[in-house]
C-alpha cells in the first residue's frame, strides 16, 4: 500500500509529497461522461459496482496517492427517507423549520440508511492499493440544504431560523452531528482509511453553536485522520489536517492545524502549461519543505478542466517534492 | 444637516452613533412594494422621480442617518451600451472573453451613459436633509457579471481568464476601475457626499491584479469619504470606511481602517425582541465607544424582514449611544 498520504495526514516524513484533487472523480473525465451516458448521477453514487468503477477511474488515469469515495452529500440523508431531488442541484422536498423536522433525523442507522456506500466502500478496499477517504458532510452545511431546502449564495433561512430560536437550532446541529459521526464510523468500519468533513457553507455559520470539533473526536477515537474542508476563513475545527482555498495562506492554516491541504485554485488549471508550472511551484514553495502538505486544490475540479493540466499537476508535484 | 455619518466616516467624535442599513431601500417595504406594483425595477432605477422617491422612502420611515442612491450595480454599464437582461438576476447578452470585448468599455462617460442616475442625485441633494451615500461597482464585481454572465457562487469563468491570460485581466479590471472612478466623480459632482464600492465577490479574487487602492484615491481626492464593502475576508483597500460581514471582528478591520461600518448579521432581524435587542447591544460592545463607527447590517436587508424589527434597530441604537 502506498501510505504518503496518510504519513502526510499525520505529520511524517514522507519522501515525497502526496497528490489528490478534490472531485477528481467526475465529469472533467472521458471515462466519467461515457458512464453517466448510460446512468443518471444518483444511480452512480448508490450501484456499489458503479460508484466503485468511477472512484477508481482517476486513480487508474492519474496514480493518485488517494481514492475519494464517490457519493453524495446528501446520501446519507436520502437513504434515511428525507425526500431530495436532484434537479441537478439537490431540492428539499419538506424543507426543515420545526421541533418535529429534527425528529426526522433521529434513529439514524448507516447500515440500514446507505448499504450501498458500505458495500462500495468494500469493493474498492480489494481494488485500491492506496488509502481510501470517506467522507461525509458537516451538521452546519447539511442544515443549511435541510432548512433552505436547495443551494442559495448565503442560506438565509437557516441563518434564520439560528437566531430565531437558537434551541432549536443547537438540536438540528447535534443531530445532524450524531448522524454524521455515525456515517462515518460505519465508513471507518467498512475500511476507509480517513474521513473528510465537507463544510462548505461553514464560513457563512453565525457565531453560535458549532459541533465540529466532538465530530472530530469521535473520528480520531476511531483510528484514522479527520480532515476538515470548509471554504473561506479559516477556523479551529480539531481536526488533523484543514483544507485551505485559494484564497487562504498556508502560514494561516498553519497556526490551526500543522498539516495541512489546498490551496491551488481549479481554475488555474485553465492556464497555459507555463503559467500553470509557475502556480504549481508558488503552492509548493508557500507549503515548505516540511512534512504535513497533502498537494491539492483550494475547492472541487472544475467540470471543464483539461485532462492534460491534471497530468501536468501530478507529474510535476512529484518532480519537485521527490526526495 | 444631519452630519453624523459623515463624521462617524472621518473618525471624528459623535453625539450618537448614525445608523443606516444596506439595501434599506427595498422589498421589505410596503410603500416599496407599492411603486414596484406599477413599475418594474429598471424603470424605478431609470425615471429620477422614482429612483428618488424609492431612496427617500426609508428616511421618511425610520430617520436613518444617511440616505443611498437607488440604483443598480449595472446602472452604468447599461448606460454605456452593454445588453444586459434582468430575469430578475442579471444576465449579460455577450459575454466578455476578449480584448475586443475589453474595447466596448472605453469612451465612458456618466454624463451620456447615465443622465437620469445624475439627476435623481440632483432632486435628492434638494429633499434631503442627512448626507447621501453614491455607489459603484468594484472592477473584479463588475468583471465578475461581464465574463460569467449571470450571478454564480463562485464565479469560474472569471477567474479562469485571470489565469489563462493575465495581461488581459488587467487590461478588463483596469479599463473597470477607470469607469467606476468616472461614475464615482460624477455623482460626487452632481451632489453625493459619500462612495460606497460594492465588491461584493471581492472575496473569491485570486491573487493578482487590485486596482482598488487607486479608486479609492481618486475618490478621496474628489473631497468624499470612501467605503469599502467587501464581504469575507478583510482586505487592505485604501478606502476611509470598512464594512464588516456578520462573520468579520471588528478587530480584524481596525486593522486596516480606523473607521468602521457593519455587522450586524441581517437575519438576526428575524429574531424575537429580546434575542435581537441582545444581538445589537453585542455589535455596539464589540465596536467600542470610541468615534468611527456606523451602524449598519454586514450584508443588505432580505425581502422578507419585519419592519418592525428595523424599529427597534433604529430605536436602540440611537438610545444606546447617545452621549
């Protein structure tokens, strides 16, 4: 098993540095688009076969030095019974507002809400030959689709409702920590081998309750790396390694958690393959020579990236960083 | 005339905070609602009468201590020719991906492209009697609109051309702040005695080229206070006024400009009398005793806020601080 990755999650030395991309499975991918031909997006993320095949296509493409599995997040949830349409972008069918909507969470069992993902998680653990990231969503971000009830820019019914009645606000977050902990234990258990927390709508949270760092605990209780990825400021999460944008400072990042990943911007893989080296080397410079850099970009891969600018990342990062 | 305002901008002392809120014009008005029954929005932005009495609506209702033009952050761009539709977010006919595209920005001028903007300036310097605040786009804003076309979360389009060719990115966000500057100068002659420049996705800019420092000098030179409103991230902008986000310590911005203006988070006026009443005690604690501070929310107001709630807003703060 190639182990940089999770050396690197935990602050090894390593002799050299591991690559991943975030969404590096998806639709930028030939392969992907000739799949999604034949599948809609949600039967790919609950056939194990076919999440399975599509988590491995970059790895088989790129040699990347990790797997993410390939789901949504919001599968938990849908496989709970919360009604969602993806249309594409995900709509709640019953938005949440109420005492009685945060008792739709409670009973909330991964062995029976997603059998599918545990078994793709499996799957690929015979596959793979490097470590494989679950991953599931953070109590603020799956709160905000639960009680706006589609993607908004700032989520202003769940902020809303935060200061509306702040108790019921603290119970939907714990609840959805609870269930997320769960997710990912039962990720743990099938054999993933670290778990990342996808807070995107983090840096919108108003001051109030923050559940992140007990979610944290119990993944670390568990024996494998927590990593935090939450766009915007960055933040004390507890986890042991935080993904920073492209628009955050690796000295910033640092001063919360000593490893770190990120910071490259997807777009950038749009420049031409010398402007794109330079940014490469400014990432790798600003992240030091040290231990505890997992190469990666500052958010998800842009649909239209070129396959060549990803070759050209992974080729080069290794070029660099081998010691 | 009421001068609070305009001290609180220039850090001289106060005998009471002043207070006014983004998008205080608006939806959640019912007189507002009233005028947007009979004209659609572009006509209210266009026919000075209206635009006026769209911006003195609040001032009648709450007193606030400073009025802002009603306009739209494409008001200039329209004017000088470029098809935009509003359905109702703005959707740009063409694109802009060239250096062709960057030429139709030359040959600004406020005067021919927006007459109507100047003289509703014009009637309000005769009706008011607190300060009126003038505004105008920030180049990566306004570039934001023209490469992506329509309103996105995160603007890839946009950034993307910044990395594929640099030169040319300068060029556009140049050529903008040459137009803001313009558009800036001319409401300050027509009357306004304050610039706000709205960056509202200032936050997602890579790292490279910032043409604000420079708009804010000219702005400065033209003998008016300059404000920064750029959520996220506080930034050195050169502007006399920093707005704060509901996510940005005031500490953080005094930092960068002794004189600040936010951030109250505009869904806590969702909350019940007591919650909210508590929530802006805070902001007035975190923002200290001392001069340059203006009340205000750290994003516009929604559609849906009770007006009462803005009462109460006004009430307290003016019964909090008055010395």
């Amino acid at each position: 098993l190639n182990d940089l990755f999770l050396k690197a999650c935990r602050g090894e030395p390593v002799v050299r540095t591991p690559v991943w991309l975030m969404r590096q499975a998806g639709r930028y991918l030939p392969e992907y688009r000739a799949l999604r031909e034949r599948h809609d997006f949600l039967t790919l993320t609950r056939k194990p076969e076919l999440a399975a095949e599509v988590t491995l296509q970059p790895i088989r493409r790129f040699g990347f030095d990790a797997a993410i599995l390939f789901a949504d997040i919001l599968t938990p949830l849908v496989g709970h019974g919360i009604e969602v349409e993806f249309a594409p972008g995900p709509v709640v069918a019953k938005p949440f507002r109420t005492r009685e909507d945060v008792e739709r969470l409670r009973g909330f069992s991964a062995e029976k809400a997603v059998p599918e993902t545990l078994e793709t998680i499996r799957i690929l653990k015979r596959e793979l030959d490097v470590p494989l990231i679950g991953f599931v969503g953070a109590p603020f971000t799956l709160a905000c689709y639960l009680v706006d009830g589609k993607g908004t820019k700032t989520f202003p019914e769940t902020r809303a409702l935060l200061y509306r009645d702040p108790g019921l606000g603290r119970e939907l977050l714990d609840a959805l920590a609870d269930m997320a902990a769960d997710y990912a234990l039962a990720q743990v258990e099938a054999g993933a081998d670290a778990i990342q927390v996808f807070d995107s709508w983090g840096d919108l949270h108003p001051d109030s309750h923050r559940p992140l760092p007990g979610l944290f605990d119990r993944i670390r209780a568990a024996g494998v790396p927590g990593i935090s990825y939450a766009p915007g400021r960055p933040r004390e999460t507890g986890a042991d390694v935080a993904s920073i944008d492209w628009r955050t400072p690796f000295a910033a990042a640092r001063e919360l958690s000593m490893n770190v990943q990120g910071n490259l911007d997807p777009m950038a893989l749009f420049a031409p393959p010398e402007l794109l080296t330079e940014r490469i080397r400014a990432v790798l410079a600003e992240a030091g020579d040290g231990p505890g850099h997992v190469f990666n970009l500052g958010h998800g891969l842009h649909k239209d990236t070129p396959v060549e600018s990803v070759e050209l990342l992974v080729r080069l990062v290794a070029e660099e960083t081998g010691r």
